[in-house]
C-alpha cells in the first residue's frame, strides 16, 4: 500500500546542510503495525511527515495505494491527506471551542459529505473508542487519554488507507499510554493499517515489525516478538 524508494529530505540553515533522510526505501503493506524507532535526530518525525505529506521529499518516489504522490501540488496533498490519511499527533491538536463530536466532524465537511453520512462516522467513530457518552462535551473537560481517544476517532472517522501516529501516548500517564495502545492494537486488529513514531520500546513491540532509523537511514527491520507469538 505504500512504497517509498531513494527518499531523501535535506535542511540547509545557516550554511549547515542536515541530511534528515538519506536514500530511505520502505514498503508497508495493508493491515501492517509499523512502529518506527530511533534516537532524538534520527529522522522518525521527518519520515512520518513525509509519509503524510506534511512535507515533501527533495528526491526519491513515494507511491500511496499505488498512486505517485512525491510531486503534489500543496492543494492535492491536501485532498489526498483528507481522504487517504489518518493522523494521531502527540498533543491532541483537538480544537477547544468545538465539542467533541464537532472535533471528528470537521475533516469530514471539507469533504462535501452529505450531514448525514457524516453524523453515521461521526458516531460510529466515537463509539468505537468508547467516547460516544461523551459527544456533547469540550476537549477542556476530558482527561488526557479522553482526548486522545477521540483524537484517534477523528482521524479514523474518514476511513483512511493509513493511520499515522506520531508519539501518541507521549504527553500520557502510564494508565492511559497503555489505555491508547490497546486501542491501536484493537484498530489493527480490526483491519486498520498503523505506521507509529514511538519512544517507548515496549509500545514498539506491540507492533507486528519495527523500523530503525539512525541519522536519515533505515539501519534494520525486525518483526516484534508480539508478532512472532501471534503468527506462531
């Protein structure tokens, strides 16, 4: 479903040229949970930008569901990111003054849906975060692992090809860290495609393969124990 080869993403400041990705090759197939580790500078958010086409590569080919999506114009990486990609990002990012089920909505009027095919996802998302009793409310008065679960439920609500987590348990209590990666796992389970930046090395085996990356390079790929166990 994805396939990156040659990508490489360049940062020149002040004379310094930063070689953020250096020659990447990477494939993920439908229904994969990637977990992409490394140390701080490796490049994990960087290719996870790229991946969702909040940045462009300076070289190389990126296909998504076999479509060519390196070259895109600003506005068509938006289309496609509306439609095709599912973010989950450290912080939330959920909009204060709108209540929650306002929040999983959004992305899906850019699309021109009809109101009520939207307030079918809408509900279907949140239930299957267990956030649905909490529709009514504002992001200010849910916990932590409350907003990241609707977090999850608003970038699951379009139906994306990828879900694409960026530290999603980071700024959360152990409880709700392991509350969220339950919730992955029960996505995966249930046939979503997850690539996921982590620190947590733990969090990281519970993925079906792990990518290392050390300065811009893929250094090795390994299948989780997790994985291993569930194959056998």
């Amino acid at each position: 479903m994805i396939r990156m080869e040659g990508i490489t993403r360049i940062f020149t400041t002040d004379e310094v040229e930063t070689h953020a990705l250096s020659e990447v090759h990477l494939e993920i197939e439908r229904g994969e949970f990637v977990s992409i580790e490394g140390p701080s500078g490796s490049g994990k958010t960087t290719l996870l930008s790229v991946l969702g086409l909040l940045d462009a590569p300076d070289s190389g080919t990126y296909l998504l569901g076999g479509e060519r999506v390196d070259g895109l114009s600003p506005l068509e990486a938006a289309r496609v990111r509306n439609r095709q990609i599912g973010f989950v990002f450290q912080s939330f990012n959920l909009i204060g003054d709108l209540s929650v089920y306002e929040n999983v909505e959004l992305p899906l009027t850019y699309r021109d849906m009809p109101p009520a095919e939207r307030k079918k996802r809408v509900e279907a998302a949140l239930e299957r975060v267990g956030m649905g009793h909490r529709a009514k409310h504002m992001p200010g008065q849910l916990s932590g692992g409350q907003q990241q679960r609707v977090a999850v439920a608003r970038a699951v609500a379009g139906e994306p090809l990828i879900l694409l987590a960026d530290e999603p348990t980071g700024n959360l209590d152990s409880r709700n860290g392991d509350l969220v990666m339950g919730l992955l796992r029960d996505l995966h389970a249930a046939g979503t495609t997850i690539c996921m930046v982590t620190h947590n090395p733990e969090y990281a085996q519970q993925a079906t393969r792990t990518v290392h990356l050390f300065d811009g390079r893929i250094v090795r790929e390994n299948r989780a124990p997790l994985a291993q166990a569930v194959n056998q």
